[in-house]
C-alpha cells in the first residue's frame, strides 16, 4: 500500500505540473500560434505609412492574430538592433495582438512576436522603412546663441545633419525651414550622412523637414 500511495502521489505532481506548463499564456493543449496581418512581411514603408505625424519618427500599428492563446496574454513586439526595441500589449478577446503607433527604427529590420518568457513566438519577420532622419538638431530640441556657427551673421546659424536610410544615395537631399526651401541640395555621403552647413534661423519655434526624390 505504502508503494501504491507513492506512485498515486507522483501520478498527481505529474498532472499538476503539467496543468501549470500549459496554463502560461496557451489555451489547453493545442499548439500556440501566431499570424502576422500587418505590416506584410518584407514591407517596404516610406514616411507616407506614418500613422501619426505629430509624434518623432513613424508609426505604424503592427497586427497579429494568435491562436491558442489566452486573452490578456501580455505580448512583445521586439526589434532588433542597436537598441533593441519592444513594445507590449495584451492579446484580445479575438485573439488579436495590436501594437498601436509602434515606432518603427529606420532601414532594414527583422523583428517578431513573442510572449513574455519567449515561450511562444513568431516566426521572423522582416521589413524596410525608406526614411530621412534629422539627427541633429534633435526633434523638440532647445538651440541658443552659444550654438551659432557663425556668430558675425544676423541670426542664430547652426549646422543641420540629416541621414539617409534605404534611399538612392545618387539623390540629393533639400532642407526646408517652415516650407522654405534653404541653402543648396546636398549629396549624402557613402554612409547616407548630409551636412547642411550654417543654416539660419529665427527666434521662436522652428520646424525643419528633410526631402529627397525618392524618399
């Protein structure tokens, strides 16, 4: 009787233990999955796919539907890259996974869908968001008259650097300044860099926009 006991207990760990593996995100026993709606696989995006202008960078909502995955599941869309970038949501009751407004990072990136511990994933996924960047000034930031380039000029001149990500380095890229066009075209550098040199500025808030013809 003792042996039969045992077994009877080893039999219910067992169980037990077996209850709380499929009871971490998977709905009872069959096979987790996750399906890719939006964007397509491979994408190429442009700053037009930008969902909301107001904010740095581009959005985009990034789309999933699971199966065999418990609601309120805490999901992760991860990026990565030089600064590995992920975002968290919850799956719905449908099973969906939204990630609204996800900052995309520009150029060439892989990324998939996990939950918390990696357990379920994806599959690899990859996109291209064809981009300029203003890396300097930053977006939002403050500019004095310490920062001026050339300070025998009438108003504040700074130098403004703009990367190219994804887009034909034979195009030149053109600065506006409120919408005016300022300076000459640049040709980006092997590495997609253009400086704009002493470009002026007025006092107040300022807004500046990068283009190129294939941007």
């Amino acid at each position: 009787m003792t042996w039969h006991l045992a077994a009877q207990r080893r039999a219910w760990a067992v169980i037990l233990a077996a209850l709380f593996v499929t009871g971490c995100g998977s709905s009872g026993s069959k096979r987790a999955q996750i399906e890719l709606l939006a964007p397509d696989d491979m994408a190429e995006l442009t700053i037009e796919d930008d969902q909301d202008p107001d904010l740095p960078g581009v959005q985009f909502e990034v789309r999933a539907q699971t199966r065999n995955i418990r609601p309120k599941t805490v999901m992760l869309l991860v990026i990565p890259g030089e600064n590995n970038t992920a975002y968290f949501t919850e799956v719905d009751d449908e099973g969906m996974v939204i990630f609204e407004k996800a900052t995309l990072p520009p150029g060439a990136h892989t990324f998939h869908i996990n939950n918390v511990n990696s357990s379920v994933s994806s599959d690899e996924y990859s996109y291209t968001l064809k981009t300029l960047v203003i890396q300097s000034p930053k977006d939002g930031a403050s500019v004095a008259f310490g920062d001026d380039t050339d300070q025998d000029k009438e108003g504040l001149q700074i130098d403004v650097t703009v990367k190219a990500y994804a887009i034909d380095l034979n195009e030149d890229i053109t600065l506006s300044v409120d919408g005016e066009e300022v300076g000459d075209p640049v040709s980006p550098n092997e590495e997609g860099v253009a400086v704009f040199r002493g470009v002026t500025l007025g006092s107040g808030t300022r807004t500046l926009k990068a283009t190129s013809g294939k941007e």
